[in-house]
C-alpha cells in the first residue's frame, strides 16, 4: 500500500492512497470533515452502509464505529482533504453561542451533496498544500471556523452533533456487541464506547456471554459470513473484509475449522 500524508496542520490533511484498496475499522476520537478528489469510499457501520465518491463532502461523527474501504478509481489515486473538528476547538466556538442544554446525536454519517459554500471552503486548502515551512495557525483556525459555519448554515441541526461533548456512558452490552461485532477495535475501545473500563467489560462480558470477547467475535463473524455465502451467494472475496477478517487466507481457514468446509466448497 502507497500512502501518502501531506498536513498543513495538525488538524488539516490531504491523504492519498495509490495501491488496490485500504481497509481500515476505526472510531474516529474527533469529528471528520472529508472532501473527495478522486477514488472512492465504502463506509459499513451497523444499520447502514455508504458510498461516496469524487466530489462527495461528509463527516463522520467522533465516537462511531465503522469499518471504511478505500479505492483508487480510473487510474487516480484515492485522495480526500480532511478537517479534524476538535473537542477543544468546538468548545472555543460554541462557548458564546446559545445552544440547547441537551443534545441527542445520531448514529450516522452526514452527507452534504457537494454543496458550494462547504465545497470551495476545502478547495481552498488545496494550494496550501505546496507551501513550504509552517502554515500559519490563525488562518488554519480561520479556514476550520469557516468549515464550522458553513455546516451549520447547511444543516440547523448539526450542533447536536458539534456541541455534544459527553463521553459515552454505560449502555446495555449484549445490544451494542450484536450490532457491532463486525468491527475489529481494541477492547479497551469497546469498554470505552460501552461506558467501562476494560477489567469491568471483561467481566461483564464473561457474565452475559458465558465465553471470551475473542471467541465470542470468530463465531458471530463466521457465523454472518455463512450467511451471506449461503443466503446472499456472495463471494469469500466480497465478504471477508466485511464481517471483520483482515486476511482473506485467515478468515478462509478459520471458516472450514468452524464449519468443517471451505467457503468456496460451500457456494459449489
């Protein structure tokens, strides 16, 4: 894989990748404000699945899990400008501006139709790009401020998303492990987004599953990719990566031990 990271400032980025495909399983720690300039994108999370491609302006909420497949398209890498909207610098915006006491955000992706305003905002970071030494903070904090009204410009409701600063709290574990348990995280970051440490989810999840968290994800893995072998006649190809395999040679021998065949075998 050829990735390439060129960032005007922390926060301000324009990332390429120029080989086959990136499969990544992440929860971003800030929100993402992405700009595509050419490839495409496929983002699963648990209720819905997105595509975008050149041209396509998101974000993608802080503290969502989601599993995201890059591509290269017609020869042109896959290449976005991105915006890191931080914790610290929404609170700094939103400290003189009246806002509902409580915030309810959604589970999901916001996609703005490559609207102008929010479009020749990103644009314009391009040629920054090139600049040689430091870029100087208070116009990257000029250009981020910029993003920021222009999102609520767009949407009203945004600020649900932007001004909710709280931490996840303690949920219920067996509904967020079904609906989630596709996404290859660290535990300590299911403990986090399930409002636990990682000692008490060890133990709650012991208790409520009778089994490890790592037995417990194989099976629930294979036991989807089953299902979309024999109910979807999907290929091993199309799905390994979905389900939460990392290696197509992994996951196929981790199918036959389970299910005494090969996923191949079985589509014949």
């Amino acid at each position: 894989m050829e990735y390439q990271a060129k960032y005007i400032t922390p926060d301000i980025k324009l990332s390429s990748y120029d080989d086959k495909l990136f499969k990544s399983d992440i929860m971003f720690d800030e929100h993402m404000l992405i700009w595509f300039i050419s490839g495409e994108t496929k983002i699963i999370q648990a209720d819905s699945t997105y595509f975008f491609k050149t041209g396509d302006i998101f974000l993608i909420p802080r503290n969502q899990l989601a599993t995201i497949i890059n591509y290269p398209k017609n020869g042109q890498p896959h290449k976005t400008v991105v915006m890191h909207l931080t914790i610290e610098r929404l609170k700094k915006f939103y400290e003189k501006i009246d806002i509902p006491k409580k915030l309810f955000s959604e589970h999901k992706i916001y996609h703005f139709n490559t609207h102008p305003l929010l479009e020749s905002c990103l644009s314009s970071l391009i040629p920054y790009f090139e600049l040689e030494g430091n870029f100087p903070e208070h116009i990257a904090s000029l250009k981020i401020t910029e993003a920021i009204s222009i999102l609520r410009e767009i949407d009203p409701n945004i600020d649900t998303i932007l001004a909710n600063f709280d931490e996840p709290g303690k949920v219920d574990l067996i509904h967020f492990m079904e609906r989630h348990f596709m996404f290859n995280m660290p535990l300590e970051k299911l403990g986090y987004l399930t409002g636990r440490s990682l000692s008490t989810f060890n133990r709650d999840f012991k208790r409520l599953f009778n089994t490890t968290p790592q037995k417990w994800l194989t099976k629930k893995r294979l036991e989807l990719a089953y299902y979309q072998l024999t109910e979807k006649r999907k290929k091993p190809i199309e799905i390994y990566l979905e389900v939460g395999f990392e290696d197509l040679s992994h996951f196929s021998f981790a199918f036959k031990k389970q299910f005494g065949i090969a996923p191949t075998a079985l589509l014949k």
